[in-house]
C-alpha cells in the first residue's frame, strides 16, 4: 500500500513538471518576460543608479588640509626652544560650478534610460522574428504533412493500378521521390525550430533547452490606413533612438556650460599658528586665496573646449536630422510594402491554393474512373504544394515587414 502510494505520488509530481515545462506563451507573454529577465536590459538600470550616486556625490567640499611643522631640530646654536607651526587650509565649492555639474551628472541617467528603451526594442524585434519563424515553420510542416498524406494515396492507387492493368512504374518512382523529398523538408524545418526556441529562451534568459509551447493565434496585424502623418510630425518625442540622441546634445550643452564656468574663481582660506616649545614667542596668521583663471594663459584651455563643443553638438544634431529622414523613409517603404504583400497574401489564401486543391481533388476523382494518368495528378499535387510553399514565403516577408514596420514606429 505505502509503496503504491509512493508510485501515485511520483506520476503526479512528474505529470506537474512536464506541465510547468511545458508553458504555452503568446507573443506578448514573451516580450513581457524579456522586459522582466534580459540581462542586457537589467544592465541599464545599474548603469542608471550609477548615474543617480554620482549626482549625489557632486558639489562635496574638498578634504580639509592640516600640517605640522617643527623647526630648529638640526641647528645646536639655537635657542634650547623649538619652533612648532600649526596650520590648517580650507578650498570652498562654487556654487554655481556645483549646480552645473549636478546637471551635467544627472543627464546621464536619461541617455541611459533611452538606450535601455531603443535596446529593448531591438530585442523584441529579435523575438518577433523568431516567432513569427516558429508559426512559418510549423504550417509548413503542416502542409508538408498533409501532403504526405496524398503523396501516399496516391502511391497507393497507383500501385493498384499497375497491378491490375500493368500501369507505369516510373509514375510510382516519382511519387516515392516526392515523398521523400517532403520527409527531408519536414526534418529541415524540425531543426530549424530547434534553433528559433533556442533564441527565445536565450532573450527571456531561460534555459535553451527549455521546453515552451507558442500560441501562434492572431499574429497577422492589419496597418492599411494606418495614420502615420502626425506620428512623423512628432517623430522626435516618441522614437527612443531620436530622444538618445537629444539627451546626448543636452547633456554635451550641460558639460559646456560647467566648462565655461572654469572662468569663475576657487577660494580658499587658511590659518595658522606659531609657537615655541619652551613657552616663549607665540604668533597667528590667517590668509585667504583666489583662483584667476581668467588670465590668458590658462583661460585658453578652457575656451578651446567650450569652442569644440559647439562643433560636436552641430555634429549630433546632423546625426539626428539623418536619422529622422531615414526613420521617415523606412516607414513610408514599409507601409507600401506591408499593403502590397497583404494583397498577395490573401489572393493565396482565398484564390489560388482552394484553387489547386479542387483540381488535385477532381484529378484524384478521374483517376479512380480510369479518366486520367498518374502525371497529370501529380503535377496538379506539385502545383498545390508549390503554391503552398509561395503562400508561405509571402507570409514571411509580410511578417518580416511588420516586424520592421513595429520597430521603426516603436509599436510593442
């Protein structure tokens, strides 16, 4: 009894791991796990609080400066007393240097933030290929399957044929090479699936052995007529590489103005008193400095940063106006695109693969009443896979396109 129950016990557990192993995922479930877990993107937010610890570090007042002195130790002919000399020095913060770099440090923690952002999309962009490769995949083998299925009736009628009539045995060699061509195909896009699980567990930083069943449901988007005039406008405030680039100008604007700021003076002040050890003289001084970076001299390091900086910020913004324009592009190209091979798609799908198949039905059908040969039948079966297979290359680019067109509008 105990050991039944042990035996109960150990199905049931194996069952829940299989069924936890065993997890079936939309396409958003997927790009929500690589928000949660990717590496690359939990990097950012390290490189973010680095950027907020610095920003508390600004404007700490230098370390305080003291000395001891003791004079009169090597020279006999002096007094039996020693001179000691106590001193302490002090520099003080600008203030207005202070605030400026606790601008130009915080920045920082905004490009990364946009980085953190353009990257994410990269990566979803990564995984929508590879999931969109799962479903292309799994229809073909599908159609390959059903088509196996055929292949082998028909190998069976023929085989029939010749057994009562003497029929063409070339006829049943083709169909045996067909068949095995489409096992081949088959064993290909097994292996190709492998590859593409790999690369999705490797994003949601899993196990790339990790078993996941993909809800492959409703993946085609519809963008006909999809509004795209005031997004481009506004290209600026939306697209994550165009925001990294305005926060690099803001930040490189930040350090040229606490470059600028090395004009204005360091103050310092410091103290210090004189005593002899036997209790005679006793003296105190106090004195307070200034920086004058004004002078030519110095003044001309500066002001050549301060010059080179306007030079780098005209620089980025060129880089930007480039990237706006070839976003722009993109878009409009990938809007063409992505209507053009919707067109194509369903013209397959309603048209010319129902088509194919009622020709290979009814050349089945003759066949039986002794009406047509075996080739006719068989190039009608090529005709329909061929058709299949276009389908699913034009499938694959309309997917390819939307995932191009989702990145280049930042659609999740």
């Amino acid at each position: 009894m105990k050991q039944t129950k042990i035996i109960i016990i150990t199905i049931v557990l194996f069952a829940f791991a299989l069924m936890v192993k065993a997890q079936k995922l939309t396409l958003n479930d997927v790009l929500d796990k690589i928000e949660q877990n990717n590496p690359r993107l939990q990097s950012f937010q390290n490189k973010i609080t680095a950027a907020n610890e610095l920003v508390n570090g600004a404007g700490a007042w230098m370390p305080p400066m003291a000395s001891v002195e003791l004079n009169g130790l090597a020279n006999k002919s002096l007094n039996p007393g020693e001179l000691y000399r106590y001193s302490y020095s002090q520099t003080f913060p600008n203030t207005a240097k202070t605030k400026a770099e606790r601008n130009y440090l915080s920045s920082f923690a905004d490009i990364s933030n946009h980085e953190s952002n353009y990257t994410k999309v990269g990566l979803f962009s990564l995984a929508k290929e590879n999931f969109y490769n799962i479903y292309i995949a799994q229809k073909k083998i599908s159609y390959l399957n059903d088509n196996i299925k055929i292949i082998k009736i028909m190998i069976g009628l023929a085989e029939k044929q010749m057994a009562i009539t003497n029929g063409d045995l070339s006829s049943v060699y083709r169909l045996k090479a067909k068949l095995a061509a489409n096992e081949s195909m088959i064993i290909h896009e097994e292996y190709a699936l492998k590859s593409y699980y790999t690369v999705i567990n490797f994003l949601m930083n899993e196990d790339v052995n990790n078993s996941i069943d993909l809800d492959t449901n409703n993946l085609l988007k519809n963008y006909n007529g999809y509004s795209i005039l005031y997004q481009l406008d506004t290209i600026e405030s939306w697209r994550n590489d165009l925001k990294k680039i305005n926060s690099e100008i803001h930040n490189m604007k930040l350090n040229q103005n606490l470059m600028s700021l090395q004009r204005k003076p360091i103050f310092s002040v410091s103290g210090a008193v004189s005593e002899m050890t036997d209790g005679g003289l006793k003296m105190g001084s106090i004195m307070g400095s200034m920086t004058i970076p004004s002078f030519k001299y110095s003044a001309r390091m500066y002001q050549s940063q301060v010059r080179a900086m306007d030079f780098t910020i005209a620089g980025m913004e060129q880089e930007k106006q480039d990237n706006i324009n070839m976003a722009k592009q993109a878009i409009a190209a990938y809007q063409i695109e992505l209507e053009s091979e919707q067109k194509e798609v369903d013209y397959y799908q309603k048209q010319v693969i129902p088509n194919f198949k009622k020709s290979l039905d009814v050349g089945l059908l003759a066949y039986g009443q002794n009406t047509s040969d075996m080739n006719m039948i068989l190039l009608s079966w090529d005709d329909l896979q061929q058709a299949q297979l276009e389908y699913l290359t034009h499938l694959d680019t309309y997917l390819k396109m939307q995932t191009a067109y989702e990145r280049e509008m930042q659609i999740r």
